[in-house]
C-alpha cells in the first residue's frame, strides 16, 4: 500500500459525503464545549457510534487510494517470453492486414472480408501452443490432465471454491418492490466500496445501475471532468489512424444485433476516442501486449499499448442502456476494460486472466460432466473452443442486455470475472443433450445457429445441476 | 401455444375438436404459419370457421353475406371509422365535444393524444388561420405533416413549413375536382420534439385485440416494437423522409437499410433503455397512459361501430414518445403487417396471431373470464380492467412475456375443468337414461302383471314369473352397464392419466366423483359384471395407449418441422 500524506488523505476524505455527516454530528455534539480534547473526541465518538463509521471511512479511502499497479511481469517467466511471441504475431498480423485493405481500396469489388487484427479464435489457439512447450513440468504432477486443451502450471483456486462462492445467486429470488426501493436508497447514500459491491453481488435496480458503477469507481462528483476529458479525445479524433478504419469494420458488425445497432455510432466514437487515450497504458491493470517493432514508425501499438482485436465494441455496446450521455458511456467502458477485460486478452498467470478461466472451465466441465467433456473432445470440438466466444466477450450478443448488465453488476460486486466461469459452464449443461447427439463438428455449430435465449439465472441454475 | 391445449385437452372433452375447423385466407405470410401450427384446415370455399381477411373483402363482400353463427371473421363492418386518418380524429373530436357537454371536462381533457389535425380540403380556411396563427406566435418555424386519407406504409407523406410547399398539391387538386377520385388529406401539426434514442427517432407498434364492441372487450399484447428510423433525427431537415418516417416500407428504400437488422426493438427493450434515464415511476407512468390511450380511442367510437358477435379486429396502434415522455397516437391499423423480416420477428408474430385464435376459442374450450391468454392481458371488460393494489404493474405493456408458462398453465385448468364438466354431463345423462328405462321397466311389469296376472295365476307359477322378470331386468341393467357407465368411467380413468399435473385436491374429487357414479349406476357390478370389467379393462388401457402425450408430441414436431420448412420458405421470399 502507497503511504498517503495527512493533507491527502483529509482531501480525500472531505469529497465524502459521509465525513461531513459525521463533522455535522461532532458539531452538534459539541456546541456548548470551548475547548475540546482529543479524549473527548474519542469518547464521543465511542458513545455514538461514529467511531466505526471513521475508521471504515478512512480504510476505505485507502484501500481507493492505493494506485492500481500495472502488471507488467508475469511470476512465471514463461509466460512472460510467451507474451513477447504473441506480440510479435500480432505484428505480422498487422502488416497482413494492412496490406489486405491497401489492396482492398484499389479493388472495390472485393469489400466483403472482415479485417481485423486477431480474434477469441487466433488467442485461444495461441494458448494452445503452451502444452508442448513445458511437458515435462505436467505430466509429473496430474496424469489425467493430458486430455485437456491446456495444460500449464499456474497457480488456480480450486474449482469447487468457485462454485461454492456463488452458489447463493441460485437462492435469489424476485424482491417486492419495498425492498428494491431500499435498496435505490441505500445506492443513492452509500459511498464505501465494500456496501456497493454487497449491492452488486445481490440485486441492482435498473434505474440505479448506472449511479452504482460511478460510484464504484469514484466517477460521481466527476461528471464535468468526465464531459471534458472526452470532449478532447473526440478532437484528437480528426486525425486519422489506420486502426479507426478496423473499428469502423468491428462497429458494423455489432450493428446487426438487435439490440445494439442503435448505438453504432456512440460506440464507434466511443472506441475512435478509446485509442487515443493515453491516459490508459497507466491505469489498465494488465499489459495486453510487449515489445515494440522499430523498423517501420508507422505501425507501432497505438497509445493505449496494445492492438483493438476483433469485436471490441462488444464490450461498450451494453453499456450504452446505462446512460444516453456518451462521456458516461466512455468513462465506463475505459474503468470495465481497464480493471476486468483487459484480463481476457492478457497472457498471464493471475486469477482473472483468460488462462486461468479456461483452466478452470475445462476442469469443472471434466469432473463434473466428463462423458460431454469426451464427446466433445472426441468430435473434435474441444470444450474451449466451444465457449470461448462467449467468455471473451463476456456472453455479449448470446444473451439480452439485462441479462448482460447482470453479469457486469457479478464482475463489480465480487472485483472477479470468475462468474464467467460459472456461466460458461451452465450454457455448456444446458446444451449438453444436444451436444451429445452431435456427430461432428458442423452438427454442433448447427445447434448455435438455432434461435435461442439464454438467461443469466437459467444458467447459472444449470452450472450446479448434476 | 395452443399445443399445450392440444397435449392436454380430450378430444372427446372439445366441444368443437380443432381438427373439424376450417380457415380461409389469401394471406401466405405468418397468418398462413400461425393457422397451420394449430392444425386448422385450409378452405377455399364458404365452409370456413374463421376468416383472415382482407380490409376490401369485408368492404365488397361481407354486406352481402350470411354468416353461420359460429364464422368469425378478423374484421368489424365499419373499422374504418377507427383505422381511416380523417375518420378517427373526427370521432375523437366529437367524442371529446360530447363529453364536455356531459359536463365530463375531466375525461374529456385526457383526449389530447392526437396532435391538432385538419381535413384538407374542407377545412383549409381553418388550416390556414392556423398555420399563420402558428408561424407568427412562434419564432422558430412550426412543421406540420401532410398525410394522404386511406394510404399505408407511409406513402404520400411529406413535411413542410411554408404554405407554398403545398401550393403544388393544391393546384393539382383543384384540377383534378371533378375527379371522384381526387386525394383528400389531412394535415397534422408535426411532433417536433420527439424522443431520441442514439440520435434516432422511433415509434411504437403496440398490439390491441378487440373482441367486442359491446361490452367493449380489449386485450393489449405484451410485446411490441419499437421502429427506428436508420438515420440521425434532424428537426432542420425536413425533405429527407428517411430521418423523420419509421415505416418499414419507408426505410427499406433507404440506402443504409440492412435487411437483417430490422431496426427493431422490440417493449422490453425499450422499457430498459427508458428507465436508465427516467427513472422506473416514469416509465411505469408512460406505458399506463399508453394503454389508457388505446383504451379511450376504442371508448370514443365504441357506439359508432356496428357491433358483430362475428367479428373481431386486431389492430397496431402506432404510438410516438415525445421528448416528456407523453405518449401520442399516430395511426391505428386494421391490418397491422404480418410479414417478418427476422425469424425473432416471425416467431413473435405467430405466437401473437396464436393467441388471438385461442382469445376467439373456436375449440369452445374457454370460460371467457380468463384475465390473461398467452401474451394478452384483458385491459377492458365494459369497464377498463384495475389490476390489483398491491401489484408492481400499472400496466403489463412492455412486462415480461411469459406467454408460453402461461399457456401451458391455463391448457391444464382448462383440461381439468373441461373433465369434470364432462364426466358429469355424462353422469347426469346415465341417471336420466337409466331412471327412464326403469321407470318404462316398471311400467312393462305393471302392464305384463295385469295383462299376465290372471294367467299365472291359473298355472300357479308366480314365482317362476317373477324369476323371470329379475333376469330380464338384469340383463337390461347389463346392458347398461356394459355400454353408458363402462365409457363414463372409462374416461374418467383416462382423464386421470392424462393429467398428471393436476392438483392433488381436485384429482381426489374426479376419483371421488367417478367412484360414486359406479356405486350409483352399479349396485351389484362386482357380482354381475366380472367378464365385462375384464373387457372394459382392456378398452381402457388400448384408449389410454392411444392418448398418450408421445404421439401427439411426435404429431406436433412434424408440424413444427413443417414449420421450420416454411419459415425456409418466406425467407426465401423475402
């Protein structure tokens, strides 16, 4: 934790609505006394219960004060080579893809392929690769492994922990409309992190949500800062890069979901103004992407120190129900992506990254279903491969945008993406019949290509069915 | 869906069985779709049982038809009092003058849901006023809309702001005045502040049953769409009909339309998106005045409609938001289109056009009091309907559509209830069929006695006599029994089966009651009928092989298949 000095942390704890409730009743309590000592102080507040209100006050600006370090080495330094590779295919890539819409722009004929840098496809394939790279590390440890896309050693919480942590969303049940009004109160008063992710982790109003997360993340005194600091990014958008052309791409496709094309164009915006933003490579958690290329200036990694992938806008497109103003939409989106998603894309070993995701989605699917786990395996239609458009983009576009916000509001209330692991597993159950008389591989994509609807709670009620 | 009444319901239980009923239409799009799921049979002739028609035919035809009691047509004589431009607002009008006379200022006051409307040409000096009224009060230009009487889809529309844009059309109108067939307008001051989502303007297509005229039956459907224009809203610019016109129709023509978008979404959505901004009170507020919007159209021409136990009408109110949120009516439609351009779009269309067919109960299979029906919630029995106080919901517009538990929920009452009624009429006629047969019985015997009396007498062999009539007697009872009670329990056993979700309680009193009507009808069956039990037995058990739910699944998938096929088919089309 950074050491803060007396004058931060009291500027810090004069933007708190709270202090100036407990100030007023120290006042009150006082009026009379002319002269007060700290004794005094301490037994009055002991005597009305301030007392616990400070201290979790100031811990809690402490805990909002400690700078978000961005992880830049990995402990495992295979992983660390690893990221330099894939940064350096990314590059390639790149220069693929610049030279495929050079010719696209002499040939006009030819506007149908899809460009973009990579996608959940080319990364999961990258991780892959890692097996053959460490054998003999695994095969000491765990013999049944073997059957497993991924086979790395890293750190991972058991599977069962996930489970169990939540299992309560199973006994949740519709609340009458007093308790969701106190609960709209309760979001409107409270100011500490901890009440708004026990707020997040149960139920969150549809009206509220939007107040929720810019109080989560400390936007809600902010709004005018919000307003400029966007207002410039859109200026810096007169200048044309060659990324803004791939999410022009990426934004028409997020146009064909019901859902979404409304918001085409705030999302593009949004995404144009996303890649400029410097401030960025300081506060996302996890670099995506390392290692430079020097020879050519002009394809370097934008400013926010990594590439826009394949279907980015996907993860700003639900965030448009939360607000109409665009600078809210965007301050949202920047704090998701840099607290939670950019761990979807990042080579690492920590608990949210995409690797320990699909670890432990392949070890629940394995135990708990290990006949759907072979058939798949068999078909030659690995379970990752199966899910893995779904946990990278977070079930944006398989499920409606209620459903979508649900999970944003489980990510916030427990600071994790591990309910991702509980969905995917859930929509895995819920197929499993289906997918067990698929004989091949076409049969299973046949199986997605039907009209479904998945909820959040109807999966997650099938992640714990036996 | 109706599936469910067909998985659950007897055959023997419908008092009209669906598959004796017959449709007839010259519609091939969800309509066709939405009939054939239910198992109805296509008619080309005037045998049909229900009528899918269009505006015209019931203009041309239906004056001068007799209609058997049971046809229904899709309908009323004189909808366009309701669904013609000028016609409603004169009604509206009208309505509202008569109010205020009645010295219901109140009610009449809530008629503010159209915005101020001329009929051109006959009311053009008035317009005129108006629109110089207008344009010197207010500093910025009012635009007002031209839309041609009996025209869809949005064709003829166009916007203006200065007299001499209409300049054109008058003249060609003066010229054309002889002509019979001269275009009449109306003229509508434009909505100008409308509510915009992403930059785009919207409108809603809200679905409304009309089942009867008197007592005014409504039944409002769930979901419906809202339709958005594929271009930013810009109030300056006013002669591109993309920005300002949300017709489908309209927006295909448009360069950027996507055939696979839509540019739909449909209430739910919509409420999410709204309530975001304006709070769940607000939004809750907006949908209620929306319903009490479509409740008080249909009120103002209530006794203007000619009232048809044959007819019934779903109409597709659209519906504009402005910026406060306050609801406006734009149109309603007769015909609202049934054509999808989506398979979400066709899935909902067809559960809609479903639920209407089983609103209409042609199988006569419902007790009329039901306050939901898949996706449709009663709003309006004579009265408009008040939900309870305790209930979330000022409206259900826009709530989840729960159309298919519900379905299911209400297939399996309607099963249990059709069941008792009819073991019951069955009882009632045994009583009556055995109670006349003893009573003849009686009557033979008291005729046989007299006329045999003294007969026996003299051959002294009363006993034997009378032996003998027990034995006739008996075999009359077996008879009996063998034939009328032996289906009555029969299908009440069946019944039992076929069930197997229905409550515990009213289980206990079909067993009940069934176990009575054997003990009335069948003092001595143990002792007499052990040969013909036995039989029944194995009727019964061949009855309930064949009622078992498989079959009719494996029925419904073909039809669903052929479904699938279709639904191929019109995308082809499109």
């Amino acid at each position: 934790m950074q050491q803060l000095d007396n004058q931060e942390i009291l500027m810090k704890l004069k933007s708190q609505k709270q202090f100036w409730d407990i100030k007023k009743k120290i006042k009150q309590g006082f009026s009379d006394q002319q002269k007060i000592g700290i004794n005094d102080i301490q037994k009055f507040a002991q005597s009305c219960e301030i007392e616990d209100q400070l201290i979790k006050l100031i811990s809690h600006i402490l805990k909002k004060s400690k700078k978000r370090e961005t992880l830049k080495e990995d402990q495992i330094e295979f992983l660390n080579t690893s990221k330099i590779k894939w940064t350096e295919l990314l590059f390639k890539n790149l220069d693929i893809v610049h030279q495929k819409a050079k010719n696209q722009e002499e040939d006009d004929t030819n506007t149908d392929s899809k460009l973009y840098i990579y996608d959940e496809k080319n990364l999961l394939a990258f991780l892959q690769t890692f097996k053959q790279q460490q054998p003999s590390v695994l095969y000491q440890n765990v013999q049944f492994q073997s059957n497993k896309l991924l086979n790395i050693n890293i750190p991972l919480k058991s599977a069962q922990q996930i489970l169990d942590k939540y299992q309560y969303i199973l006994l949740q049940e519709e609340l009458p409309e007093e308790k969701i009004n106190k609960i709209r109160k309760q979001i409107e008063n409270e100011h500490l992190d901890t009440e708004l992710e026990k707020i997040a982790q149960t139920y969150v109003p549809n009206g509220e949500r939007c107040l929720l997360y810019l109080k989560y993340f400390e936007f809600d005194h902010q709004e005018t800062v919000l307003q400029q600091n966007f207002a410039k990014l859109q200026k810096e958008c007169s200048n044309q890069l060659f990324f803004d052309e791939l999410l022009e791409i990426d934004g028409h496709e997020i146009s064909e979901d019901t859902f979404y094309f409304v918001f085409q164009e705030q999302i593009l915006t949004c995404l144009k103004c996303f890649i400029r933003d410097k401030t960025i490579k300081e506060n996302i958690r996890i670099q995506l992407q390392n290692g430079m290329k020097k020879e050519h200036a002009e394809f370097q990694l934008p400013v926010t120190g990594f590439f826009p992938f394949k279907n980015i806008s996907k993860y700003v497109a639900p965030l448009c129900y939360l607000s109409t103003k665009i600078h809210i939409i965007y301050a949202l989106f920047k704090e998701f992506f840099c607290r939670y998603f950019c761990f979807l894309h990042a080579i690492s070993s920590e608990y949210n990254s995409i690797l320990s995701l699909c670890m432990q989605i392949e070890e629940i699917v394995s135990t708990r279903s290990p006949k759907l786990f072979h058939h798949l395996k068999v078909i030659g239609c690995d379970t990752l491969k199966l899910i893995i458009h779904q946990l990278i983009y977070c079930f944006v576009g398989d499920m409606d945008p209620p459903h979508i916000l649900t999970i944003y509001d489980q990510i916030i209330g427990h600071d994790s993406l591990e309910i991702l692991v509980i969905l995917c597993v859930g929509f895995l159950n819920k197929y499993k019949p289906k997918l067990l008389l698929a004989k091949n591989y076409e049969n299973v994509q046949q199986i997605f290509q039907e009209l479904r609807e998945d909820k959040f709670q109807e999966l997650v009620q099938f992640a714990y069915k036996q | 869906m109706s599936e469910y009444f067909r998985k659950y319901i007897k055959k023997e239980h419908y008092a009209n069985h669906y598959s004796n009923l017959k449709f007839k239409t010259s519609f091939r799009n969800c309509i066709l779709e939405a009939f054939k799921r239910r198992l109805w049979k296509e008619t080309e002739g005037d045998d049909w049982d229900i009528m899918w028609a269009e505006k015209e035919w019931i203009h041309e035809v239906l004056d001068h038809t007799h209609l058997q009691a049971n046809q229904k047509i899709n309908h009323f004589r004189n909808h366009y009092e309701l669904t013609r431009k000028d016609l409603m607002i004169k009604n509206f009008k009208r309505y509202k003058k008569n109010l205020e006379r009645e010295g219901k200022s109140e009610e009449a006051n809530n008629y503010n849901f159209f915005p101020l409307t001329f009929h051109l040409p006959s009311e053009y000096p008035i317009f005129f006023e108006e629109f110089k009224r207008q344009s010197t009060n207010s500093d910025t230009k009012t635009a007002w809309i031209m839309k041609p009487i009996g025209k869809s889809q949005g064709k003829g529309i166009f916007i203006f702001n200065k007299i001499q844009q209409i300049s054109q059309w008058k003249n060609t109108l003066r010229y054309s005045q002889d002509n019979p067939q001269a275009e009449a307008y109306i003229v509508q001051k434009y909505i100008a502040d409308p509510l915009l989502i992403g930059g785009k303007k919207f409108d809603m297509r809200i679905y409304l049953l009309c089942t009867s005229y008197q007592p005014l039956t409504l039944y409002l459907y769930r979901t419906g769409f809202a339709r958005f224009t594929h271009h930013r809203y810009d109030s300056e610019d006013i002669s591109n009909t993309y920005v300002h016109l949300t017709n489908v129709a309209i927006q295909k023509t448009s360069d950027n339309y996507d055939e696979k978008l839509g540019g739909k979404w449909n209430l739910q959505t919509l409420k999410l998106y709204l309530m975001t901004k304006y709070g769940q009170e607000k939004v809750a507020e907006t949908f209620y005045n929306i319903q009490m919007l479509m409740i008080r159209s249909l009120q103002a021409v209530q006794k203007i409609i000619i009232n048809d136990k044959h007819c019934f009408e779903l109409y597709g109110f659209d519906i504009l938001l402005d910026a406060q949120l306050k609801p406006w009516l734009l149109e309603v439609n007769a015909s609202p289109s049934m054509t999808s351009n989506t398979p979400v779009d066709f899935e909902l269309k067809c559960g809609l056009l479903d639920d209407v067919f089983t609103i209409i109960d042609l199988e006569k299979v419902l007790t009329g009091n039901e306050e939901q029906i898949g996706g449709f919630d009663l709003i309006c029995k004579g009265t408009p309907v008040k939900l309870p106080i305790n209930s979330t919901f000022t409206t259900y517009l826009g709530a989840f559509n729960n159309r298919q538990q519900q379905l299911k929920k209400i297939a399996k009452s309607t099963a249990i209830r059709l069941a008792q009624t009819y073991s019951e009429g069955q009882m009632k006629a045994i009583e009556i069929g055995s109670k006349g047969q003893k009573e003849k019985e009686e009557k033979d015997k008291q005729m046989r006695s007299s006329s045999k009396g003294p007969q026996a007498m003299q051959n002294g062999s009363s006993l034997n006599n009378k032996s003998n009539n027990l034995t006739k007697q008996n075999t009359i009872m077996k008879r009996n029994t063998a034939n009328l009670p032996a289906l009555g329990t029969l299908q009440n056993k069946s019944n039992l089966k076929r069930q197997p979700l229905q409550n515990a309680g009213q289980q206990q009193q079909i067993q009940q009651s069934q176990s009575n009507s054997s003990k009335k009808n069948n003092p001595n069956e143990d002792s007499m009928l052990s040969a013909n039990q036995k039989l029944q037995k194995l009727t019964q058990e061949s009855k309930i092989n064949q009622f078992q739910p498989y079959k009719q699944q494996s029925q419904y998938n073909e039809v669903m298949g052929m479904g699938a096929g279709s639904r191929n088919l019109q995308k082809n089309e499109e």
